[in-house]
C-alpha cells in the first residue's frame, strides 16, 4: 500500500536525549490523522523533521511512496506540505491576498498579478468552503477567519499534507466546529491532515486515527472509533489520569475581591476594560472566558498591580488597593502569570531561588536577615518533590527547565504562598496530562481552605471544570455571568463573539 507519508526508524538525538527514537508511523491519503503526547514526547521535533527544520540522524521518510529529504522548509514545500502554525505567520495590515501570495506572487509583465492571484483565492475559498474576501485586511478578521487564511495560504502552494500545530488553541467552540468541517472538506477532496492536539475530546470528534507518543517513541496506533480518551491517555501517560477532579460543594465565604466600574487603558490610551465590575467570595473559584485579546490580560494585570488603573476602584479584604504598589499587593495575592519566563520567573536565577521568591523572612530561609543556604535547599526540595518538578539539581538555572517543568515551578512557588486570593492565568497552559490532573486538584484544594481563585484560561473545558462561576469577557466588558454547573459550551461560545443575549449580566 502506498501511504500519504511515511516515517521510517526516525531518530533524533539532542546530545544525551533521543527526541525520537525509531519513530515508523505511516500515514493513509485522504484522512485526518491525531499526533499526541505530552511536553517532550517528541512531536514538535517529528513536526519539524518533516517540515525541513531539522534533519534526522537516521532513518528515512516516505511521500506517497518516494523518498525524500528535507534540508530546508522550502524542500517541505515544493513536497506538497504546508504548515499552519499555532502562532499565525500573516501581516495585519495586508489584505487577505496580499498574505497569501507573499513569496509567491504570480507576475505579469514584471508586475505582481493581482487579477490573476484573486481569482485563485477565490476559487480555493469556494472550493473548500472557506468564504474568504481576498481584499480583505487581516487586521479586521476574527481569529478563526484569519485561521482559514493559513490555510488557503498552504492551498495556494498546492499543499497535499496539511500539518495543524494546536489548531484550537484560540478558537471560540462555534469556530472550533467550523475549522473541522473545512478539514473533513479537505480530506473528502484527498488531502491529508496531521492534527497535533493535546485536547482529546477533539481527536474523538475529528480524526481517524491517532498516534501516541511517549518519551521519544511510539506507545500505540489507534483507529478512533475502537479507542477512548482514557485508552489514549493511559498509553500517553503509562497510568490512568481524571481530569474531571471532585469538587465539594460551593460553601461561599466572606467578599475576598471586588472590582468596581473598572476602566483599564493600554500603552496606546485605548480602553482595555470598560467599566467592569466583578466580586469573588472566599471558597470560590471564578472563570474568565473569552477570546484572547479582549482585555483578560488588562484586567489581571490590574488587579495584581501590573498595570496602573485609570478608573473604577480594585477592593481586597474590603481595602481599596487600586494604587497600592504591586509588592504591597504581593503579600496578599498570589499570581501566576501567563507570561512564564518574563513575569513568572528570573529564568537566568537558579530553581531553588525562584521557589523562594516571598519566602526570604521565612525562618527556614533566613536567620537573623542572613539566607541559609541550607534552608533554601531543603525548602526547594520538598517543593520539587511535593509538585514532581523534574531538574537535574535543584541548584540548576531555570532556564535549563523545559516550559512545562518551569510552570510546575511557578505554581508550587504561588500555592505554597497561600494568599487569600489567588490569580490564576493559563495555570496549565504547556504541562503535560498527568501534571493538569495534579495542578486541578491542588487549585480544588486551596478553594476548599477557603481562598478565592480568579482563573483565566485559553481552555473553555478548564473554566468549565474548575469554575464555581463563569465571567464572559468580550472587548473589554462583561458579556454575562454563568453558573458553572449549568454552562454549555455553545451558549459560552456565543457569548464570546458578543453573539448572545438572555444571560445574567454582571
């Protein structure tokens, strides 16, 4: 049988460490193939082989039965392959066929043919259903629309293999839904897709078959239909993992944060958050949903005094804090920050002293204003141990640590501080299936000892999963209030775009 692509005992070593270690996976024309595993399992080094960043040290892969060798993504191309990226690689200021076409510009006479490259767009638009105005400036698309400009960028390039890289990452479930059925229309015409997830619900929804990696090689091959989540799971992690964690009942306790008419601007002047008003009790736990971009950023920073506030009032405990100094506020708010490597942690600093960091008059840190090396070592052990932070040393830089681990790191560093109110951003944003499930039950349990969580995250199931309450953020204002135990995806969804009217406002 002559498959779409094929690897074949693809090795690839980063001195001590096998990133793939005799990988054969192959690949069938005209299906949406899932490729999972957790952080470090070898996906993205797999991803990169066959797009041409970099080459393997043995092995060999196969395109619809011939041979071929990658120096260069520009090898990758000429292939058939196109890759659309997490993060978009398009010029807001150019117009949807000025992106397109970018290094690829047909010419007539010399001059770029525009005539000529808009008719093109427009007949792959129609053609796989993607309803995309050429003359359009990506600038003013939604994200799901500028997802589909990716995508006719790879088509423009005649791509018969399409690799997703974490294609949902930013999409609003109704756009989730829309980019799968452009996908079921491609594979319908014979191209081939490579979905990398980490969300498993969506490799059930939309793909064929799915392929696991685990420490560099391949755990198991599965058909869809005969597998499950938890079967996936198991052969990512080598256990059984639950991320539906049990959650005692909401038992509110005494007004912890309140934001009233908050006005936040940006570096520009504009208005970020517009007159916004939220409270969180103690022993609560509210979401922030939205699309990113609509001002959750703004408002985090805010309240942890990141940014100054240029309207409203930000109460902790009932004082007004909207001016107090952000190390003031540190002593009563834990924080962890989407950004990791530039808020979250001092990466050229070593492990031990980022896991320190608030801890310095601790008595086992220091002993009359002098640090105890001693101390700080052991402190940062029981916490490497106590959160399963993987180092060498503790002693290490913490640049040295994969994202993930440096994650873990910040989290146990903010949990242990165990402020009353805990601002979580993207907590779980890059760690791997089997850390989610530890990092959920420790957010349950500091709201079971009565502190307040306001959480932000990217990942609609983790609000929904962890939420007592759920905020719908869109452009800067509250597009309504849900209770967490009745929310529905779509309704959320909606709610996200500005779509949706008949939810409580808050």
């Amino acid at each position: 049988m002559t498959y779409a692509l094929e690897f074949r005992g693809i090795v690839k070593r980063f001195g001590n460490l096998a990133a793939n270690d005799h990988i054969d996976l192959a690949i069938n024309s005209g299906e949406i193939h899932s490729i999972v595993g957790e952080n470090g399992a070898g996906k993205t080094t797999l991803m990169n082989i066959l797009y041409g960043l970099y080459q393997p040290d043995s092995g060999e892969m196969y395109i619809q039965g011939r041979r071929v060798e990658f120096k260069s993504p520009a090898d990758s191309i000429r292939a058939g392959l196109g890759m659309v990226h997490q993060q978009f690689m398009l010029f807001p200021s150019f117009t949807v066929a000025e992106n397109v076409i970018f290094g690829s510009e047909p010419s007539r006479y010399g001059l770029i043919d525009r005539r000529t490259a808009y008719k093109k767009i427009r007949e792959l638009s129609e053609q796989y259903g993607l309803g995309l105005d050429p003359a359009v400036k990506v600038g003013n698309l939604p994200v799901g629309t500028r997802q589909k400009v990716e995508i006719v960028k790879t088509l423009y390039r005649k791509a018969n293999i399409l690799i997703l890289d974490e294609p949902t990452a930013v999409l609003t479930p109704q756009e989730r839904d829309g980019l799968f059925d452009i996908l079921r229309s491609l594979t319908a015409q014979g191209k081939t897709v490579l979905f990398i997830t980490h969300k498993l619900n969506e490799v059930m929804d939309v793909s064929t078959h799915a392929t696991v990696l685990r420490n560099g090689r391949v755990t198991a091959n599965l058909r869809t239909v005969d597998t499950n989540p938890e079967e996936i799971t198991r052969n990512m992690v080598g256990r059984d993992v639950m991320l539906m964690v049990e959650k005692p009942p909401f038992m509110s306790g005494p007004e912890v944060l309140k934001v009233v008419d908050l006005l936040v601007k940006d570096e520009m002047g504009h208005e970020r958050i517009k007159g916004m008003s939220l409270n969180i009790h103690g022993g609560e736990i509210v979401g922030i949903a939205g699309v990113a971009g609509n001002g959750q950023s703004e408002l985090v920073e805010a309240i942890v005094g990141l940014r100054p506030v240029d309207g409203g009032e930000i109460f902790l405990n009932q004082v007004a804090i909207s001016h107090t100094p952000l190390v003031d506020r540190r002593t009563e708010i834990s924080y962890i920050p989407e950004d990791r490597t530039s808020v979250g942690s001092a990466v050229d600093a070593r492990v031990t002293e980022n896991l320190m960091m608030g801890f310095q008059t601790q008595p086992i840190i220091s002993k009359n204003q002098f640090l105890q090396n001693a101390g700080i070592l052991k402190f940062a052990r029981q916490l490497i141990e106590q959160f399963g932070i993987k180092v060498s040393t503790a002693s290490e830089r913490m640049s040295n640590l994969s994202g993930g681990n440096m994650q873990k790191a910040i989290v146990a560093r903010e949990l242990t501080h165990g402020h009353p109110l805990l601002v979580a951003d993207q907590p779980t944003r890059g760690v791997d299936i089997g850390s989610i499930e530890f990092i959920y039950q420790q957010l349950i349990n500091y709201r079971s000892d009565g502190k307040a969580i306001l959480l932000v995250s990217a990942d609609l199931n983790e609000i929904m999963t962890l939420s007592d309450r759920i905020l719908v953020l869109f452009e800067g204002k509250l597009a309504g209030e849900v209770d967490a135990r009745t929310a529905q995806e779509n309704t959320l969804g909606l709610m996200m775009t500005g779509a949706w009217i008949g939810s409580k406002n808050g």
